[in-house]
C-alpha cells in the first residue's frame, strides 16, 4: 500500500504513526551488518551499525551514521578516525552485543579477540572484512552524524557476509546473475 503524508517534516518527525511507518519501510532494506570501533587514549567504543557504504573510489572513501548520543559518536569525534568490521556470517552474537549502548566505564570488547591496524581502533577477529578510517567530514544529519572517513588501511576476512532483514538475521543465499 502507499503511505502519502502532507505535514511538514519537524511535524512528521514527532510523530508515532510517521515513525513507524518509516520503521517498518525501511525493515524491507535488507543490509550488511558491521561494528564501528574508535579508540581514544586507553578509552574504546563500538557499536552496531548497518548504515556503512562506500562513497568513492578516488580516494577510497565510506561513511557511517552514528547516532550522536552514544559514546562511539564521542569518541569518533575526538579521535577523528574510526574502523569498521564487516561481520561474518556467524557473527550475529557480536552484532547483538555491541547493539547495546555502552558507557565509558564499560568494557565492551572483554573476551571479544580483536586486532588493530593504524588507527589503533580496535577491529573484531573473523570478520568479513575490515576498514581502517581517518575522518575527512562530518555532517549532521537528524539525531545522527554522517562520518565519512577516507580509508587508511583495509583487509578481507573469508567467507560471508551478516545479513539483516526484517529485523532477522540471515545468510546470503543462491547467486541469483552475475555482472
């Protein structure tokens, strides 16, 4: 069915019925699944995310949205870099685990084997791939930032990636062409 809303957009934003509508929208946006990392002094961060994309090639560029309440986003800011892991396949449990909001006292990455690579910012073993950024712009966005982040360093895990759809997390399946 299609939805058509003629309030203004500060009057859409307040609204339940608009937000999750828009929710369930976006559930039909099947996505990767990765973790933002940062790394300031001794303090770590990391976080959950799914909106992760490249931007260019020339430089190799990506972009995460963080949202600015969370400690990741302080950190991001401070340290002006940050580093992505690409989930595996059989990652879902470290998705879950950074999807919730950690204080600066918590230690989130106890137990968890990680790796660094320039930046320092901590990347999570197993993955699918891993980024290495340095922050190059920063824009508001809502309740969000878009970083966008110029790639310093990167490596390719094995295997495939975490998939999240509908509010579930899935394997990739049958290649259905090619390119």
């Amino acid at each position: 069915y299609t939805i058509a809303y003629t309030l203004s957009l500060h009057d859409a934003l307040r609204s339940d019925r608009i937000a999750e509508d828009f929710r369930q929208a976006m559930r039909r946006w099947a996505s990767g699944v990765s973790v933002v990392t940062a790394k300031l002094g001794e303090r770590l961060g990391g976080m959950t995310v799914s909106s992760f994309t490249s931007v260019a090639l020339n430089p190799p560029l990506v972009l995460v949205a963080l949202d600015q309440a969370s400690a990741t986003h302080a950190l991001v800011r401070q340290a002006g870099c940050y580093a992505v892991t690409v989930l595996g396949a059989g990652q879902h449990s470290l998705s879950d685990h950074f999807a919730h909001p950690f204080t600066a006292e918590d230690r989130p990455f106890a137990g968890i084997p990680v790796f660094s690579l320039r930046s320092g910012a901590p990347l999570l073993a197993g993955g699918a791939a891993w980024f290495d950024c340095q922050v190059v712009g920063a824009h508001a966005a809502g309740d969000h930032t878009l970083f966008v982040g110029q790639v310093l360093q990167l490596q390719l895990g094995e295997g495939q990636p975490l998939v999240y759809y509908d509010r579930s997390y899935w394997r990739l399946g049958a290649k259905l062409a090619s390119r």
